[in-house]
C-alpha cells in the first residue's frame, strides 16, 4: 500500500497562479516556455459560446492546454501526483505546468496524448483485444486503490480535505469535505429532497442500502471510454487515462456506480465488460441512479 500522507505534504501549492515544473520533460530545454493564456485564447473556436471550452492543441510543441471557467487546479495536482507515485504503472499524462489569468480561467499543461479513445475504437476491436484491454483496465485500478488515507486523517473529498468536485453535483451547493462514509452518505441521501419544503418532505426507502461501514478509496470517478486512449498495435493497449477532473477522495462504491452512469443500459461496455474491471456494486447504483435521477442528472 502507498501512503498519501507523506505525498501530500509534497503536493504543489494550488494558490500559486503560475506553475512551471521545471522537472518535466517541456523543460529539458531551457529556452521553452508555455504559451501563454492569451494565445491559447486566442487560438480556441468557442471559448465566447461555451462555458467549458474545447482544449486547445499546440502540435509543434506537443502540449495540450485544457481550460475554462470550471477547470481546476486541483486536476493538476491529481496528474502530478498520480505519475510521481506510480511512474508507467498508471499511464496519465505529463503535467507541464498551469496558469490562472485575470478572468480566473485555469489553463492546464499537458502532454499530447496522440492515440484514438476507446470509444471511438470501440467497434473495430476484436474480442481479444477488449479482454486484453479489460485485462490492463483492472491491473490500474487495482493499482490506484494501492494509495491510501493515513487513519488518522481520512475524508471524502479532493486531494486536499477541499470541496467535492463532482459533474454529479454541479447544479448544487459545493459540500465537504466529510469526515466519515456515514456524514456523505447522509448527504448524498439529502440531495433529491434539498429542494422540497419540510412538509413535502419524506422518509427515504433507500438510505439504508448505502453501506455506512465501508471504506474511502482515491477514485478516478469518471471511467468512461471515452477517457482511455489506446494504442493502434495488436493487441490494443491503454496509452493513457485521462480527464482526472472528478477524481477525489470516496467511498469504494463510487467507482462503479459513476462507471455505469456514463453508459446505456443495454451497451455492451455496460453489459459485458464494467463487471470484469470493477468491483461489481448493484445494490449502491440502484440507489445512485434512483438519486440521480430525482435530482435531474440524468
């Protein structure tokens, strides 16, 4: 097991609004900088018509620059940390660097991953090749749950006893961190009846099937193909998780219930393969989707 406490006190300080590290492999030449946040405005194509722009690519340099409004720090500090703890063992991209400009967009710098999604691989893979990449897919996450909360300072949150952050819940109210699985789960029961008045409020039949005893694992929270990038070789072969945007602090069953929330009922993905990679948890998704669904997130 790899211990968080002694990589936190290393995390890279979130209030700095300019980042360079310098140990990356942009820096092996001193003469290069990042562009700047004002060329990679420059250079999107919606950052006037959408509140969550499309990244922003510099081929020549190799660097992809996710940014925008809703854009966090805190998904810097998560790749930082995941390749210095784990090296290739968890295959995410580099980190160069962040900046955070005078509209307080965050601007993220990162290695250009150059590979095909899963998802848009998806239906030219051949059986062998979806086991395979099944296969690597349960090796990482099993990897991930190696990192652990000292017992002394467990929580539910982001890397840093910080807010939820969490697509999920992005119409409500930011909440956490919490100390125990027992306070987020009572708030995640609360969440489809925050609206109601006290009259029209009830007693909820599916509070009780979340499990108060179990433990908090460092979670990716978004494992949909669409964030896997694979290898054009035979056998196919992950190159790259990547959109650590959600990633935090949970309950070990938030894993898989998130998994499933990103696919159709009836898509094989769903169907055949999610069971073979994570911890199969139907009695917690019947109630997430049950939540969810009242709240409108669906």
């Amino acid at each position: 097991m790899t211990k968080f406490s002694s990589i936190a006190e290393n995390l890279p300080d979130e209030s700095v609004r300019e980042m360079n590290f310098l140990d990356s492999s942009f820096f092996k030449e001193p003469s290069k900088s990042l562009p700047t946040p004002a060329q990679v405005r420059a250079l999107s194509t919606d950052i006037h018509a959408n509140p969550q722009p499309l990244p922003v690519i510099f081929e020549e340099c190799e660097v992809f620059v996710k940014f925008g409004p809703y854009v966090t720090v805190a998904e810097a500090q998560c790749l930082w940390m995941i390749k210095r703890t784990f090296g290739n063992e968890i295959p995410v991209p580099e980190i160069f660097g962040w900046r955070v400009d005078e509209e307080n967009y965050v601007f993220l710098y990162m290695e250009l991953i150059q590979g095909q999604t899963l998802q848009d691989g998806w239906n030219e893979l051949d059986s062998q090749d979806k086991s395979s990449l099944c296969d690597e897919l349960c090796k990482i996450v099993n990897r991930l749950r190696r990192l652990e909360q000292d017992p002394s300072d467990q929580y539910i949150g982001s890397l840093r006893h910080q807010q939820l952050l969490d697509y999920v819940f992005q119409s409500y109210p930011k909440a956490g961190p919490f100390l125990t699985v027992k306070d987020f789960n009572d708030w995640f029961s609360y969440l489809p009846q925050s609206w109601l008045p006290a009259s029209k409020k009830y007693n909820d039949p599916y509070r009780s099937l979340l499990p108060d005893d179990g433990v908090i694992k460092f979670t990716h929270g978004d494992l949909h193909r669409g964030n896997f990038i694979i290898s054009s070789s035979k056998p196919a072969r992950i190159i790259a998780i990547v959109d650590w945007a959600q990633a935090g602090w949970y309950p070990d069953y938030w894993e898989y219930c998130k998994a499933l929330y990103t696919c159709w009922y009836e898509d094989e993905w769903r169907r055949d393969w999610v069971d073979n990679f994570l911890s199969p948890r139907l009695r917690e998704f019947e109630v997430f989707a049950e939540y969810t669904m009242a709240m409108g997130s669906v």
